[in-house]
C-alpha cells in the first residue's frame, strides 16, 4: 500500500463566519514567488491579525513537495502535478500529491492557485480561469480574476488534469495567476502575489480592505480548444538555442519575428515568426531549446489605444 500524502499547509480561521479560501503554490517546484508570497500571508494574519477574518484562509505553499526538494519543476516520476489531477491515492509520489491536492480543492468555497513560468520561461503578470458552462460561477470568477489587479486576465476553456479542473468539475469558483519565473524570486512578484490575494479575500468580504485602483489592460476570453494550451504555442523549428527578439507585454503582429533557433553551430539558423497578433504573454527565457518546445505565447489582444 503506497504511503499517503500529507500537504504541509497552514490554516487561519477567523473570529466571524465567512467562506473557505484555499490558495495553493508550488504545484511544480521550480515556482518560487508563490512559495514566499503565501508564507508572508500566513504571516500576515499571525496573532491578533486573525481577528479581522471572517471565514477560514487555507495555504499550502508548496504543494509538490518531492519536486521542491528534487530542485525540479517534477517529482522523481517526472509526472507533471498539473496534468494528472485528480490524482490516485494508491499511485506514483506525483499522482498521490495530486490526489491530495484534489482533497484539499473540494474542501474550499472559492480556489486560487499561484504559479510563474518555472525554470525556463517567464509571464506576464495575469490571472485565469476557465470558462465554466454554469454562467454564476463563470461571472464569479471574472470577477475573482478582476479583483486580484494584474494586467492580464485570460479566460479559456477547460482542461483535464489541473488543479483547476477539481475546482471547475467540483462546482468550486477558481482562478489561477502567473507572474514571471526564470528560476528566481522576484520580490516585486512576491509583493504582488501577496497584495493580490489580500483583494481577492476582500472582494470574498474574508477581509475589509480598500478596493485599489484597476490595473488591468487586456480582459481576453477564448474558446479555441487549445487556447490555453501553452506548450503547443509558437513552438521550436528545431533544438539549438534561442534568442528572443521580444519582451514580456510587447505588442506583436501575426508573422513578425519573436527570435531566432540556431542549432549548436550555429550553421543552421531560422527565424521563428509569431503564429498571431496580440501581447507577448510568455516567453521562453532559457536559451537551450528542443524541437517542439514553447518560444513564446501570445494574448490575442488589439493594440492598446
């Protein structure tokens, strides 16, 4: 019989009655504003904190433990966490955290999960959801994703195998959120990941706190059925190494170039154009590339103005 997953998590229960929020980070371990961002909340309701909540906060900062302590963005199995869900209790390491994690989705009134583009890429700051087919909680999380202020807001459809897909098939209003990566921390993506769940707990009313003002730029939904499919975006002609010749929340037109792949020579060199038009969205960082893999992901969006 496989050993149970156990979530290290914390939970913060208020002095009035009110909804259960969960918040998850490290679903992949390579994805570190979202682990320090959820500790400073804990933190944040430390004490007498705790007696401005109504409702009970629970964090679970690093989800995908064995992949943290591996150093990698997967367990030793090499299963990606956010594409076995629900999981199996009885399963590898990776599918036993996913069961988990499922576990502690369904105990929630509302779900928010927190990532960044891990080791090798890096987002734009946004929030997303699916689009739910039940129109109440679809608007929920509109405007769940409104209330946590990052620039971009990206509804697609849903897909199996995510921490989000428990919360949509569960009837569990959820959204999710990026915000950079490349292999670092950046504190201004911890600062923002913490004030954005502060704005979501008080637009859930877990906590009164003035409305900032709106930061959002781009409010896109799209049904396309591989919309939200990131890694079969604008992929590699060929291995070698990339150079990007783009930025984070540039505005791109269809067929303008987003870089060159050269192989490991430097012989074979090709421009790799973009597949549409709109904002640069996600972008490959780590210059080492394979056949197939991501380069870049666009929000088709019009130019502002």
């Amino acid at each position: 019989m496989s050993e149970s997953i156990q979530l290290q998590k914390t939970v913060v229960d208020g002095t009035e009655s009110g909804p259960h929020l969960v918040i998850t980070g490290g679903v992949h371990g390579d994805e570190f504003e979202p682990m320090a961002a959820l500790r400073k909340l804990s933190a944040h309701f430390d004490g007498d904190a705790r007696n401005g909540l109504r409702g009970r906060l629970t964090v679970a900062p690093v989800v995908n433990e064995a992949a943290y302590l591996r150093g990698a963005r997967t367990a030793e199995d090499e299963l990606d966490l956010a594409r076995v869900c629900p999981g199996d209790p009885e399963g590898s390491i990776t599918e036993r955290t996913a069961h988990a994690l499922a576990e502690l989705i369904r105990s929630a009134d509302y779900y928010m999960d927190l990532h960044t583009g891990g080791t090798k890429a890096s987002v734009w700051p946004m929030s997303g959801y699916y689009l739910h087919p039940d129109p109440e909680i679809l608007e929920k999380q509109r405007t769940m994703a409104r209330a946590f202020n990052l620039p971009a807001i990206w509804g697609t459809r849903m897909m199996g195998g995510r921490s989000l897909s428990v919360s949509c098939e569960a009837g569990i209003p959820g959204i999710y959120a990026e915000y950079h990566g490349s292999a670092t921390c950046d504190a201004e993506g911890v600062d923002e990941y913490v004030q954005g769940c502060l704005n979501l707990m008080s637009h859930l009313n877990m906590i009164d706190r003035p409305a900032p003002p709106s930061r959002v730029l781009h409010f896109v939904e799209d049904d396309r059925d591989d919309a939200g499919i990131m890694d079969l975006h604008n992929q590699s002609p060929l291995t070698g190494y990339f150079d990007s010749a783009v930025q984070l929340g540039d505005y791109v037109e269809k067929g303008s170039p987003l870089g060159t792949v050269c192989d490991v020579l430097g012989a074979d060199v090709r421009e790799v154009c973009s597949e549409s038009s709109g904002y640069v969205l996600t972008l490959r960082t780590y210059p080492r590339i394979i056949a197939g893999d991501m380069l870049a992901v666009i929000l088709e969006a019009p130019p502002a103005g």
